[in-house]
C-alpha cells in the first residue's frame, strides 16, 4: 500500500519503524461497542528530559578518554545500563522520541473516537480504520474468508496475458506487484513529472540474504515459513510451493541493483516513450500492462533500474505459471496478514519479528492499527499529522526553529564563499542553489486530501484494498500533473527531517524538535550541537555526492567546473574509506558507498553547526557549565543525540540495506574537526586521533 518517493533522510527508516515490527496483541476493541472513557488508557504522555541543561551526564563514562571512545565517553554508562525491551529491535533517543509521537498518536484516535465525528470526514476514516484493526474477535471469526476470491483468482491463472493483468491490477490492490510504477520526477525539466518504472518483489529485506552463504540459516528459516504459510491456506503441496517462491525471489536478487548502485541519480534516469519499452523489455506486452494498471494515459515513463526491468519482464514471460501462482499466493498473504486471523498473524511475526529481526515479543497491537493507516506512504498520513499538529505542535515552533535554520544557512553560505577549492562560476552556482533552497518545518502549508477514500467500520482488509486504489490513482494523477509544492513527503510525527534535491528543498518533521536534538530550555550549545547539526546536515544534502548533480532549480546537470568536481570525489573517496574502517559488527565493516552520502552530510552538517554556534555567541564566551565549556558541551550534544543500542540482527540488515551509518557510529565524524581536537585536548596518542592531512573537511 506504500507510496514512497525517494528522499534523503537523516535517519534510517528502519529504525524508526522499528517501533512497528509485526504486531500480534490481544488488545480489541468489538466493531459493536464505542469507545468509552472506560476503555481508553489515559496515562500521562511523559516527556523526554536530558539533564538540567540538556546534558544526560549521568550516562557518561568519563573513565573512558574522549580520544578514545567518544561515544562511550558520553554514553558508556547508558549503553552498559539500558537493556532493548523484548518487543524492540533497539533502544536510543529517536526510538524514545518516535514512541512518545505513537503514544500522542493513540491518545489523539481515542480523543477521535469519544468526540464524534461526521462521515466522510478525515476524523471518521481514522476512527473507522484504526477500529476496524483493533477488532481481533471479528478477524479471527472471518479467518481466510476476505481472500478466497483473490485466491480463486490466482488459482484460475492459466496464460501469460492472463499473469501480466495479474501484476498490473495488484498495483491498486492487495497482492504481489513486483513490476512498480510509480510518479517521480522529471530530472530534466523543473516542475514536471512522470511515470516511473522500478523492480521490487523480494520478502527478505536484502538480496545478500538470497545470495550469500552466510545467510544459509535465513534461508532455511524464510523456507520453513513459507511452508507452513501455504499448509494455513490449505496447500497439498506446501514444500513444492515454498521452493518455488524461493526459487521465483532469488532469480530476482540476482539482477536486483545493491543499494549503492540506486544511489546513482544519473544512472536512473531513462525516460523512454511508453512504446518503446516493448523493444527494451520485451518479456511482456507493455501496453497490456499498462492499460491493466489503469496508466494507459501515460505516454513517457522513466525505466529507472532499466537492466532488472529487462530481467524480470523475462521472468514473467519464461518462469513456469505455477511458480507465479504460488509467489502470488504467499505475497498476498503477506501484504494482508495484519488484517488476518491470529494464526497467520502470528506466523508472520514468528519469522520476520522473532527469526529474521530478534524481536521477542510483539509490540501492541494499537501501533500495527496506527502504523497500517499512518506510516509513511500510506493513505491516512496527512489525516492523521494535521489532527497531531492541532493538538501537539506548540504555536511558536515554527518562528523558533526558522530563526535557527537561518543561522545555519547563514554559516553553510559562508562557508561557500570561503572555499578555497572551488572556483568562482562554482560557488556562484552553489550559492544561488542554496539562496533557492525552499525550507519547510514543523508541518505543510497544504494537507493531502483523503477526499475520494472510503472507510468502512469493521471491514479492516477492505479498507487496505481502498486505501491502495487510492494511493495509486494519486500516484498516476501525480505522474500526469505535479503535486502542491507545499505538501510534506513524509508524516510530521516521524522523528526524521528530509532533502528533495528534485524540488531542492529540506523539510524537518514536527517530532524531531524535542529532546535531546532540540529543547527551548537547553543550552544552546547543546541544541547547536544536536538540532544544528541535523539542519546542517539536510542543507548539505543537496550539495552531497547525489545532491550536488542537481542545480537550484532541481535540474539534474553538471554544474560543476571538472576541477571542482575532481576536488570533491577525491575528498568523497578519503571519507568512504574511512567509513569503511569503521566495525559496528565484529568483522562486519560499514559499506563506504552505501553509507557516502549521509556520512558526507553528518561531517558537513556538524561542521556548518560548530559555524554557527560560535556565530550565536556574538564574540562572546561560553559559559562553563558543570565543568565542561561551550566547545565540549557542543560536541557532547551532538553524541548524546546519537546513541543507540541494537540488536546484531537489526544492526547486519542495516550494514547492507541502510544509507545511513549505525547511529553510533556517526558520532565519529568529530574526528575530522579540528575545533574536538582543541576542545577535548586530543592527541596523537590517542585512538581517535586524525593527522590533519587525514581529516577530511569537502566544505
């Protein structure tokens, strides 16, 4: 049901959603009762609180040297003491902060629900919704009973016109689409969109897990739940089944492109007339294709990743209908088993919560309900975040936190004008992209309408159908005309922030302005350090080693005089190399290019921060607070906003699949400034000391 658009985020959306892993809760409410006062937990929503300055000192370990360890010196007493709750993947402040936004998201549906509301409207699709999920005694009685039309389907599948209609209606609809379309932007001309095409298709979160040998365990564990998935529907052969599945997903990791390589925005760029992708990807009759998923009105479309395009449109012509039929079965399951009776809800949480991620208990159920209708992408997003900010967004955040975000573009275009390295026609540019940046914070100047979706009271699988037609006829209306500029690409209670290089703009999500990344009663050099740096970190993203292919007006072009750009990939290389010395795992070092272009961002980020913050005091020196000095508690804030402790499943799956390095290790990027040195007194002696020709510095 997800309608993603790509963005460069400051956090893994892994993590954050951690907090919705596979829920399986007996928490229900009947379809039949409302809610009453009795039935809602009204348990005070508690605040994040670091310290009477904005410092936890109580988590530090200060018989650790900060040139050792300087994660552990600030957070080695946390990361000794804290235990991950069974029903987490990991434990840190964006995972506090994002369960405090879930817990305001309940108190606000069962406010919803007490209040009454008019039909239609956006407070009776999230009442109704979020009911309907919670009404575990009705989903039990229904069992398999809303799927045995679509699987009737699947079973009369006979020919290959018949399998393309298949996966091209399942784009509005439960069920495997592994040939997506998508809107996404057109690169060359600003303001304009287009259909994209993309391959998706696989379970397992990586393709390393289908293809490496040191993932033997897992898949011998995804085939032991695929088998007893198809022995629930009632399959006679659910061994035979399950081998094809796996058979069917891992000829599609084989031309899968690796995260790196979908890093590129050059290389997935290829808009095509729409007819002649018959002659590019020849397996399927494209026109067919298109005129089944209802975007026959499309008449160019970009074949992003156009290699695994060619391979699957093969699949689909060659790989026998019976395995087709099985992979349709288990992804339709798959993708309706939050909406199914508990013995398939439980199954799934079996595999993907406890086998695959380490989870030990399932989360309640409640946050599966938010999450269905409410996580990013699907349909309930805007719905829910404009009813969040009315009750839980103070009036004056947003004048606060552009008077920051000004200070810090003020820094990062000074920084610009200093380089030494860039020539004059490049900086010109560059400062002319940053003057043209579009900022956005706290929430949208325009909501999302969900004018046109219909959600009925106790039809939970019914209402994700819906809500999936809807989103893809959005997408195809967005593929024809571009959407409001002023709307947000992600929920305003994500504790996340965002760049859209297409649109050259950063939005930052109303959740993330809290403790410890920002508090109005801090220290300044605490919010500089936490809040600072992620606004640094989000204006430079369009300036990254993707960001900087995009002019001010979101043009995808080389701007950039050779030299310049030389400069940069040379400065780039020295970073991923040292992001690749980096071990979060034993023997398991970070992917340099994976993680490039938000390592680029951190280091950049931190350092416009450090501008700034020595800009705010007027010339004036810090005070010293509980012996530490404004430098130290600058650098110190930005580790405390980064400590995290996660389970070594959670941790390999992000190694392969995440941009963005394991949060603690992103606290290393202090290393290549040389103000830590001075502040911390570091020497050569010391583990994490830095040769000044070794630290790297691109602005």
């Amino acid at each position: 049901m997800k309608c993603n658009k790509r963005q460069i985020t400051l956090a893994s959306s892994i993590v954050i959603i951690s907090v919705f892993v596979l829920s399986c809760s007996n928490e229900t409410f009947k379809n039949s009762e409302p809610l009453t006062e009795s039935k809602i937990d009204t348990t005070t929503i508690s605040q994040p609180h670091y310290g009477k300055w904005g410092l936890d000192l109580d988590a530090m370990d200060r018989s650790i040297k900060p040139g050792d360890d300087f994660y552990s010196y600030m957070n080695g007493t946390w990361n000794k003491s804290v235990e991950i709750p069974d029903d987490k993947l990991a434990v840190g402040p964006m995972i506090s902060m994002q369960d405090l936004a879930q817990d305001e998201l309940k108190s606000m549906i069962n406010e919803i629900s007490l209040e009454g509301t008019t039909q239609g409207s956006d407070t009776q699709k999230i009442r109704d919704w979020y009911l309907s999920m919670m009404d575990l005694v009705k989903l039990d009685s229904l069992g398999l009973s809303p799927l045995m039309k679509d699987l009737e389907a699947i079973e009369k599948l006979s020919s290959r016109g018949d399998l393309v209609d298949m996966l091209a209606k399942n784009l509005a609809d439960l069920g495997a689409a592994p040939m997506h379309l998508d809107f996404g932007f057109d690169a060359k001309n600003a303001g304009k969109t287009l259909l994209e095409i993309s391959t998706t298709g696989m379970a397992l979160p990586a393709r390393e897990m289908y293809l490496d040998e040191n993932y033997t365990p897992i898949r011998k564990s995804y085939r032991e739940h695929l088998i007893r998935v198809f022995t629930l529907i009632g399959n006679s052969n659910p061994d035979i089944s399950a081998d094809n599945v796996v058979e069917l997903e891992t000829s599609m990791a084989q031309f899968t492109w690796s995260k790196a390589e979908l890093r590129d925005p050059i290389k997935k760029f290829n808009p095509v007339p729409i007819e002649q992708m018959d002659e590019i990807a020849p397996g399927i009759d494209w026109t067919r294709f298109m005129s089944a998923a209802g975007a026959d009105a499309q008449k160019i479309v970009n074949a992003t990743t156009k290699s695994s395009i060619v391979s699957l449109a093969n699949l689909i012509a060659t790989a026998p209908i019976s395995k087709w039929r099985d992979y349709l079965r288990y992804h339709l399951i798959r993708e309706a088993q939050a909406a199914l009776s508990r013995s398939f809800r439980d199954e799934f949480f079996d595999f993907y919560g406890r086998s695959l991620s380490g989870q030990k208990e399932e989360l309640p159920r409640w946050k599966t309900a938010i999450e269905s209708m409410g996580g990013r992408g699907y349909p309930l997003v805007d719905a829910l975040g404009k009813e969040y900010v009315a009750r839980y967004v103070p009036h004056d955040s947003r004048p606060i936190l552009r008077n920051i975000v000004n200070n810090i573009l003020g820094a990062f275009d000074k920084r610009l004008q200093q380089l030494e390295w860039m020539t004059p026609e490049t900086r010109n540019e560059a400062r002319e992209k940053l003057a043209k940046t579009t900022i956005k914070v706290i929430y949208p100047d325009a909501w999302m309408s969900t004018e046109g979706l219909d959600v009925v009271r106790g039809d939970a699988l019914g209402n994700m159908r819906r809500g999936k037609a809807f989103l893809f006829k959005r997408t195809l209306d967005w593929a024809q005309n571009s959407p409001d500029k002023r709307f947000f690409f992600n929920s305003v209670y994500a504790v996340n922030a965002y760049a859209n290089p297409n649109w050259n703009e950063i939005a930052f999500l109303a959740a993330i302005v809290r403790p410890p990344f920002f508090d109005p009663t801090a220290d300044p050099a605490v919010n500089y350090g936490a809040m600072g740096a992620v606004i640094g970190h989000e204006i430079s993203h369009l300036f990254d080693d993707q960001g900087r292919l995009y002019d001010g007006d979101g043009i995808l072009r080389d701007w950039w005089k050779p030299q310049d750009a030389q400069q940069f990939i040379k400065v780039t290389k020295q970073l991923a190399t040292q992001m690749e010395s980096y071990e979060p795992l034993p023997n398991k070092h970070m992917n340099g290019q994976l993680v490039l272009g938000e390592s680029l961002a951190d280091l950049a980020g931190l350092t416009v921060a450090y501008d700034a913050y020595k800009i705010s005091l007027n010339g004036k020196t810090a005070p010293v607070l509980d012996g530490f000095s404004g430098d130290q508690r600058f650098f110190l804030g930005y580790a405390q906003a980064w400590r995290f402790k996660g389970r070594e499943a959670l941790i390999d799956r992000l190694l392969k699949i995440d941009p963005h390095p394991i949060a603690n290790i992103r606290p290393l990027a202090v290393r290549n400034l040389d103000a830590w040195y001075s502040a911390f007194n570091i020497q050569s002696d010391d583990k994490l000391y830095l040769a000044r020709e070794n630290r790297v510095n691109p602005w």
